[in-house]
C-alpha cells in the first residue's frame, strides 16, 4: 500500500453546517488517528470535483446543508461513484428524507443529536467499513419511500394525463381567473376554454373547478 493510499483510509470528509458539531468531531477523529477534513467548497460542483479528484475515506454527510449546498441526499450518490463511503449525520426526524439518502447507497443515517460518544463510536465503525445500521431498520426505510413513491404516483396520474393546455386551464384557475379572462387572454372563445375545463374536471373526476384546484393543491401538484 502506497503512502497516498494509506493517508486516503485515514481521511474522514465532514460536510456539514453546525460549527459545534464540526469542530468536536474534528477534535475527536484527530485523537483516534484520523484525519478530518472540513470541507470548504463553495457551492456543489467544487465539492463533487474535490471529491471526485481525490476521494476520502468517509464523507459525514448532512442532508439539511442551507445556502448554496442545499440537499444533502443529491450529494450521496456521486460521493458513493466516485469511491467513497458515506455516512448521514443528521437532526432530520423525517423519515422519506433519510430513506432517500439510504436509496442513493449512503451506508447509514444516525440521528446527530443522540450522546457524541455514541455518535462518535458509530463514526469509527463506519470508518472501518464496518456495519452501522440495523439491516432491519434499514430495509423499513426503504420499503417506506418505496410505497411513498408509489402512491405518489398513482396519486399524480391523472394529472399526467392533462394535455400541455389542459395544465395551463388548471394552473390559470388555481391563480384565481376565470373563463372569461383565460380566454381573453388567451385570445381564444370562451367556448374553448370551457371544454377545457370540462376535460379537467373528467379527468380528475371532480364536479367543480375549485375541486380541481383543491386535488392539485393537495397531491402537491401546483
């Protein structure tokens, strides 16, 4: 084994935002002869190229980054191509949000506010490429975004089934317009504008416009 590669087993990347966190991590790794590393990237891109260019042992990942880094979870999976292991640090009590971290290949997600000893000795292990997260637990999760998707889907479907301006009525009446102004300004007969509404509401199976606006508003159409 190479001195490069012997270094890159001890790196442990640390993305995220609670300096606290960050610094006791940082402190406690160096102790137990590893070597952390802050990241210091800007924005995405710059993370993914340090990452890519020379990839880390372990990247401890948030999933709730703010700013320009965002979402953690679009972050696992190109860590994880480009060779690295990637353990989820995070205060997140939704459950979907830490599924799909697990669906995009990061090993484990542990909730950081549980004693940093523990947390630490969770850390280690995922460092050491050991198992972190309870099989069980971890096939529960996943099973769960896998039926949220699902019903998500069926859910959206009928919208899908809108031609381009058939959204377009929608969208108008979710914003509160009416018939009458959709087609003036539209230049089209109110006459078509109404047959596109009707469409709507069939395909949606409701009985009013308000119904219609209401099911995209619930589903999270809009």
């Amino acid at each position: 084994m190479t001195s490069s590669d012997r270094l890159r087993r001890r790196r442990v990347l640390i993305v995220d935002d609670q300096r606290l966190l960050v610094d006791s991590l940082s402190l406690a790794l160096r102790l137990e002869g590893l070597e952390p590393v802050v990241s210091s990237a800007a924005d995405v891109s710059g993370l993914l190229e340090n990452v890519r260019a020379d990839p880390p042992a372990l990247v401890l990942l948030d999933l709730d980054l703010g700013g320009v880094l965002g979402d953690g979870t679009d972050l696992v999976a190109p860590f994880v191509a480009a060779g690295t292991r990637v353990l989820v640090l995070t205060g997140t009590t939704d459950e979907l949000w830490k599924a799909a971290a697990l669906d995009q290949g990061a090993c484990a997600a542990i909730d950081k506010g549980i004693p940093f000893d523990d947390l630490l000795g969770l850390v280690l292990s995922a460092a050491r490429g050991e198992t972190v997260m309870d099989p069980d637990e971890r096939r529960r999760l996943i099973h769960r975004l896998q039926s949220h998707r699902l019903a998500r889907e069926r859910d959206l479907a009928p919208f899908e089934s809108l031609t381009p301006r058939e959204q377009q009525v929608l969208r108008a009446l979710s914003r509160g317009h009416t018939v009458t102004h959709i087609a003036r300004t539209w230049v089209v007969s109110e006459s078509t504008v109404r047959s596109q509404v009707h469409a709507v509401l069939r395909k949606l199976d409701v009985r009013s416009q308000l119904e219609a606006v209401a099911a995209a508003t619930r589903v999270g159409w809009l």
